[in-house]
C-alpha cells in the first residue's frame, strides 16, 4: 500500500469554490490538487462573473488548482483548455461523469458514455494536440457496470494524464453500490488511476489502498467537506480537532464577508454549514437556528451554539 497516497479535492458545486480553496490550503495540509466546480464552453469562450472569478489565477494563487471542463463536442472543450492553459493552468480535467439531468439531458457529463463512436470522436479532438495536460474524470457506464470494459479499452488509447474512476453508473447517481472492483481493468494501465467515491474516512481509504495499491491517489469529496482535516488525518497527523472546525469557520467566515455582500456571505456559510453539522452530536433545533440566521449576529450565536455541541468520534456528513 502507498504510504502517504496523494489527494485530490473533488468540486463540489457551490461549496468548494476559491474563498473555500484558500481557506482550506491554509488550515489543513494534505491535499494536493483542488479541482474545480465544471465550467460548460459556448462558442464565444467566454465566462460568466461567477466562473471568471473562480479561474481568475490571482484568486488560486498558491494553490495547486485544476479546471474542469463539461462539454459534448470535442473542439469546444479542445478550445477551452487552450484558453485555461494560456491563463496559466498546466492540467485541465474533462468531466465524463456528471449524472445530473440538467447536463445529461444536453449529451454532457456521464451521457457521454452512451455512444462509445462519438466518445471516441471527443476524444480524438480533444488529444489532437492538448496544450495542457488533460486529464478525465469519468463513471462506469451509464445503465450497468457491464459498459466498464470497453470504456476502460477506450480509455488506454489516449494520453489521458490522470484517469479519476467513480465506480458507479450514471443511473446510480451517488446512491447503492460502489464497484471498486472495476479498477482492476486499468492494472498496468499507462496513465495514473485516481479512485474517487464513497471514500469518508481515513480507514476507508487505507482499505482501498490495501487492495489496489497501484491506485496512485484518491480524489475526495463528501468525506473531506465534512471532515476537512482528513487528508492530513490519512498521512499521520492528527484527527479532526474542535479548535480546526472554529479555526476554519472563522476563516471562511471573514473571507467571505469580505468579498460577497453580506447576505451572500451568510447563504455561503450556512450552505457550508450543512456539513459542519455531521463532526457534532447537535440537536436539530441548534442546526436550524443555523440555517434560518438571517443577519450576522443570529448567525454567529447560532454557530457558536453548534460548536458547543460533542464533537463525534467520526464525522459523518448528517444535514438537517
């Protein structure tokens, strides 16, 4: 098994955006790459204030951040990541594994999967001549894990420079059961293998390791929002601490209140908040003053009310 396996920071949409990035690189060590919430290419590459924002290199500075890109046809996202790679990004993901209706329903994210041809049309423009180093982040199919071996065979044609697996079809969203066992159809594979899913503690993620220990690092999502110290819990240092969550909140809070207006600020804190909730034994009462704190000083009562709750052995992502 790795020793001290690198990780990997999934984007989760509307939580792990830049003021979330810093903030965490600043009180946690362990993760080596942030990856970012998807950005979709439009013919005229041009981003929205939010996306501009979150890209912006300045913002990410420090940080070993990696975009992500959503697109159905091969030359628009070949043309975003020549834009991403002149602003400064070395790697760029492609999205393969989005299950959401919304982008589904367009041919993007997992959707991809359905037309083996026309994945591999994408992908042939795509790796054309790659500016930055592109790598995937995918699923197993889109109806049955049986999808899995061809996908993986198309896979090896290309030089992808990180494969990230999440082992569920796109039918399962994030529900039922994972299927690690599809990475043994990248043994021996040229690229790198990432695994990514239902990976919440760091006992979790040894176990993965000691059956695949060729996986060259673990992407987490879930898990390390609600237990933002776990990548540093997983390479030896200490657990998750009650002076670590105050410590963070009181450094998301100050980021955000300096750069969203204040009502923005307290919907991005109460939002993050939801996971906070499952490092304590908290009754509900104390999480919904939480998230019905209408200006700064309900919010903060309410928050140092939470944190005066038990902390729980283990985190585990609990919401309201």
């Amino acid at each position: 098994m790795t020793d001290n396996p690198a990780v990997y920071f999934a984007p989760l949409e509307g939580v792990t955006d830049a003021v979330y990035r810093r903030a965490h690189r600043a009180s946690f060590p362990g993760v080596e790459k942030y990856y970012m919430p998807f950005v979709s290419p439009s013919r005229s590459m041009s981003f929205t204030v939010r996306e501009a924002s979150d890209l912006s290199p300045e913002k990410n500075r420090g940080i070993r951040a990696v975009p992500q890109v959503l697109a159905r046809e091969g030359d628009l996202a070949a043309q975003m990541i020549r834009v991403l790679a002149d602003q400064g990004y070395p790697e760029v993901n492609l999205n393969l594994g989005c299950p959401v209706g919304t982008v589904t329903g367009k041919g993007k994210g997992s959707a991809m999967l359905r037309d083996v041809d026309g994945l591999r049309r994408f992908l042939d423009q795509v790796y054309a001549a790659p500016p930055a180093q592109v790598s995937v982040k995918t699923r197993i199919g889109w109806e049955s894990p049986e999808e899995w071996p061809l996908l993986a065979a198309i896979y090896r044609e290309y030089p992808i420079s990180e494969l990230t697996v999440h082992p569920r079809t796109r039918g399962q969203f994030y529900t039922g059961e994972a299927w690690p066992e599809a990475l043994a159809e990248l043994q021996g594979a040229k690229f790198p293998v990432v695994y990514n899913g239902d990976l919440f503690t760091a006992e979790d993620c040894r176990r993965l390791l000691e059956k695949y220990p060729w996986v060259s690092a673990l992407m987490l999502g879930r898990g390390l929002v609600t237990n933002p110290a776990l990548a540093r819990e997983l390479a030896g240092g200490p657990p998750l601490q009650l002076e670590d969550i105050t410590g963070f909140h009181r450094r998301l809070w100050a980021a955000y209140a300096r750069e969203c207006p204040p009502q923005a600020a307290l919907g991005r804190m109460r939002q993050m908040m939801r996971f906070f909730f499952g490092c304590f034994d908290a009754p509900t009462r104390v999480k919904k003053d939480v998230l019905r704190a209408g200006n700064d000083r309900e919010y903060e009562d309410a928050a140092e009310a939470l944190f005066d709750c038990p902390m729980k052995s283990a985190p585990a992502f609990a919401g309201i």
